[in-house]
C-alpha cells in the first residue's frame, strides 16, 4: 500500500554577535615644579666684653699708690691741720698768760709736743671695697634677613582616549521550512 507522507522539517535562526570590549586609557603625566630658593643670611656684630679693675684705692691703703694721688690725699688733710695748729698755739699761749699758777708750763707743753700724733692720714683707707671691678658683658647685634623661597608649578593635561565598544551582529543561521511529500510504503 502506498501511502503519501507530509515531511517538515524546520531550523531556527541563530544571531551571531561579537563584541570587543570598550578601552579607556588615561595617561598623567608628571608636572613641572621649579623651586629656586635664597639662603636666609644672618649677619652678627659682636662688641667684646670688658673687664675692669681699679686697684688704685687698694694701692693707696698699702702707701704705695700714685705720687700724685698721694700728695693730693695729703694736701687735702692740710686745711685741717692748719686749723688743729692755729687751735693749739691758742691753747699754749693761754696756757702761758697764766704764770701766776705753779708748774712749769714750757716743759709741760713740751713734754706734751713730744708725745703729740700726727693727724695725717698717710695711707688710704683700708676697706674691702677699695677694687672696683667692673664688667661689661658682651654685646650681640644679630641681624637676620628672611629666606625667600618661589615654587612655581606647570600641571599637565591627563592625556585621555577611549575606544569604543563594537558589536557585530550577524544572522549565522536563517530559519527554514521545508515541507515535501514523498510516498511511503508501510510494508517495506
């Protein structure tokens, strides 16, 4: 018996798609720094310290002073003698107005002379006071004059690029029917 058959066959459509992906590239390169800088400058005067001793009053206790010094300090002390002898003449001729009293009033003031003191001071003054000493430190003037510094700076522009992501999309496969009919033998 022969029979008529219906065949179909059918494919499906397929896409084919390929991409590449998207590239982004930056690139930064370094600035331009530029640094000058002037040294800070310091300039110092210095007065040196001074030191000084005045033993002069010292010297002058001892009696081994300036000549000079030393006539002065007596001559000073001469008014004053002058006056303690005019005093003392006075005081003998009174003294000698009287001789109606008993005693012997020349060898009395004799007597008297010879054991007398001088009121002279020959030699200085003895004291712990008589060096002087003075000191003067010493003396900084410090002039100090600023550093000066410029910093200049140059960026620089990234340098950017992008690529694109591409797709291609393509038919691989288109769909088909194909329908046909051919005879079929059941017994065969």
């Amino acid at each position: 018996m022969d029979l008529l058959r219906l065949s179909i066959r059918q494919t499906y459509a397929s896409i084919g798609i390929e991409t590449s992906k998207a590239k982004l590239s930056i690139e930064s390169p370094p600035g331009d720094l530029k640094i000058e800088t002037e040294t800070a400058k310091m300039d110092i005067q210095r007065t040196p310290a001074k030191l000084t001793v005045d033993s002069s009053k010292a010297w002058m206790a001892l009696g081994k002073g300036n000549h000079l010094d030393w006539c002065n300090m007596v001559f000073s002390q001469m008014d004053q003698e002058y006056l303690t002898n005019v005093s003392r003449i006075v005081e003998e001729g009174n003294r000698l107005a009287q001789f109606t009293k008993p005693g012997s009033k020349i060898a009395d003031m004799m007597a008297d002379r010879v054991q007398e003191k001088s009121t002279i001071e020959y030699n200085g003054q003895a004291s712990v006071a008589n060096v002087d000493v003075h000191y003067a430190p010493t003396e900084l003037d410090v002039q100090w004059s600023d550093q000066v510094t410029q910093i200049e700076y140059t960026p620089q522009r990234p340098q950017a690029s992008f690529e694109a992501a591409v797709a291609n999309i393509y038919m691989r496969n288109k769909n088909s029917l194909s329908m046909w009919v051919n005879e079929y033998d059941f017994y065969s």
